[in-house]
C-alpha cells in the first residue's frame, strides 16, 4: 500500500500473531508524554475505538498506576484481547463493548477519556453521540483528550491530512477531518471546555477538555 493516508490505517500481523497498526508505533511515545503530564498518576481512563488495543498496551506498563479501560465495537475485542494476554498487566483492564453512539455506555464514572483517531474516522451524527456519553460519564473536572488531525477554519493544515480526508470519504462520505471550532461548540453542549491544544508530530493535535465543575 503506497498511499500513506492508507498507510496510516492499515494492520498488519506481527511476528507473534499480534495485531499491530502503524500509526500507533509512529504516535504512542508521542501521546505518552502528554498522557504522563496531564494525566493524575492514578487515573481512570476509558478509552474509545482502541482499535487494536496497542495504545493500552504501550501505556500500562509506563503507567503503572494507571487503569486502562479499553472499549471498542464488537468484532475489535479480540484483538484488544490478544495484547491485554501478551501484556499481562492487571490495569489493562478487560475491553469492553462500546459503540459511541450508544445511549448507554457500560461504564461508571470515570476520571479521564483517551481516544486516538476515532473523530474522523465517523461522521459527526457520531462525534456528537460520543460527546453526549463522554458528559455523562466524565467526573466533574475529568479530562477528554483527542488525538488526531484537526483542520482550522475549515483548512487542511497539510496535504497529507486532505488525502487522509480524501481516503476517508471514499470509505464513508460522513466521515473526515473535523473543524477545531466546531469540535469546541460540540463539546461545550456537554459542558466541556477546551483546556489545551497540543501540536504532535506528523501535523496532528491532541485536544484536552475539561468538564464543567
Ligand atoms: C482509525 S481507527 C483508530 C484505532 C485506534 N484508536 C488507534 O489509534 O490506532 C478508528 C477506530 O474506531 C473504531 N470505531 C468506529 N466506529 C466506532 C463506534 N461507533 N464506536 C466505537 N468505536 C468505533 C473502529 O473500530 C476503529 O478501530
């Protein structure tokens, strides 16, 4: 696959039958060092899409005080599962089944949200449900953080990011990069407020808000 806008959303099997995107192994030292600062040591974070779970599996062990608590769609535990076994640590908690748009979310409070390029890869009928189950669950002053690309007053910040968009549409027209504004007015529905915007390599942001206390 030459496309890197493909690229960036392929998995591949590793050597030990794991599965393993790429985009994770470019972006996780990256995330985890924004993570260990704006995160309280002893957290509970659930994470949304986790994909292949490989985001619990680089943060457990470096957080050791952390608990993780994957989610994904159905057909996704299993993967989530094979690293959870290969990694063995008792705060990487068991995934559980979660799809965003849910009116129910499976779990109780909690102190923080993680997700890693799960905005735009839905559409925003999505994105809002996400927001509404993120202001139920999030204790008062909880932390959301999104990583992924953003675009700014409707503008692409890179060509990569338009042919990720592009890639995207052509799977889901609904889907594709978001605007960073309206991000904000979703979120401030919720009663969430945006706290921090973080440049991160390879043109993505993370967006740190914060429930209303
Ligand atoms: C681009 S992948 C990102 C996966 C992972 N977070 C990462 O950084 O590698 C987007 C993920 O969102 C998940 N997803 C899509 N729709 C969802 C929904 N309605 N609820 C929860 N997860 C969803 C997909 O299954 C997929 O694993």
């Amino acid at each position: 696959m030459s496309d890197p806008a493909i690229v960036k959303h392929s998995v591949e099997l590793s050597e030990n039958n794991l599965p393993v995107a790429e985009s994770c192994l470019r972006n996780q030292q990256a995330i985890y060092e924004v993570l260990s600062q704006e995160l309280a040591d002893d957290a509970v974070v659930l994470e949304l899409g986790s994909g292949t779970g490989q985001h619990a599996a680089f943060m457990t062990p470096r957080l050791p005080r952390l608990r993780w608590q994957p989610s994904e769609l159905a057909e996704n535990i299993p993967a989530i599962n094979a690293w959870r076994e290969h990694i063995g640590r008792e705060n990487f908690l068991p995934p559980l089944i979660l799809d965003i748009a849910q009116d129910l979310w499976p779990v109780k409070q909690v102190d923080a949200v993680f997700s890693a390029n799960l905005v735009h890869f839905v559409g925003w009928d999505k994105v809002r449900a996400m927001m509404a189950g993120i202001g139920r669950v999030l204790k008062p002053a909880g932390r959301a953080i999104f990583y992924g690309p953003y675009n700014y007053h409707g503008e692409f910040t890179s060509e990569g990011n338009r042919q990720l968009d592009e890639w995207l549409k052509s799977r889901d027209p609904s889907s594709g990069i978001k605007d960073f504004e309206q991000i904000q007015m979703t979120a401030r529905k919720e009663k969430l407020r945006l706290l921090k915007d973080i440049a991160m390599p390879a043109n993505n942001r993370i967006l740190i808000l914060q429930k209303y206390v």
